[in-house]
C-alpha cells in the first residue's frame, strides 16, 4: 500500500473554484485503478490550505495516476490557483487502516 500526503496552499481569493475543481478530479481519481482512498480536507484555521491524503495499491497505480491525461489537464486547470504545493509518498505496507 502507498500513502500519499499532498499539502496545497491555494492563492488568497481562489478556494472556491479551486474546490471545484477538486471536487471533480477527487471523483475521477476515485475510479482509478488502484486507489483504495482519495479525500482532500481544508484546514479549519487556515483558509486557503488543502491537504489530500490518498491510498493506492501499489507504486505502478500511482505512478498511473500521476502520468495520466488527466492529471496534466487538472494541473494545468489549476496553476493559476495554486500558491504551492508539496508532495509526499510513503510505503505503507506495515501499516493497517
């Protein structure tokens, strides 16, 4: 099992389209091969931060996700919204959830 941590801090203003466009790539990324969870959280206390926390089977299904067309076009869709982003992957096998 991998686990994924993402941390976003979105641009002052920009949280509710970045929402939705979250919203729909959580959906689509939920169907992928491989992803056991994808769920994204807004900070209560900070505004304009995002953190994902994403479980996929193995490290081929996330290097998928992260090679897809998909992915490309989310992040394209969202530059312009996003501050900063940081990207964090752990092997999780000895871990249960």
């Amino acid at each position: 099992m991998i686990l994924v941590v993402a941390r976003l801090r979105i641009r002052p203003g920009a949280m509710t389209p970045m929402l939705a466009e979250v919203e729909a790539f959580a959906r689509l990324s939920r169907t992928q091969h491989g992803c056991h969870e994808y769920m994204y959280l807004r900070s209560p206390e900070d505004d304009d931060l995002l953190l994902f926390v994403e479980r996929w089977e193995d490290q081929p299904s996330l290097a998928a996700h992260l090679a897809s067309m998909e992915m490309a076009e989310y992040r394209k869709t969202t530059a312009s919204l996003v501050a900063e982003r940081s990207l964090s992957v752990f092997d999780a096998k000895d871990i249960s959830l």
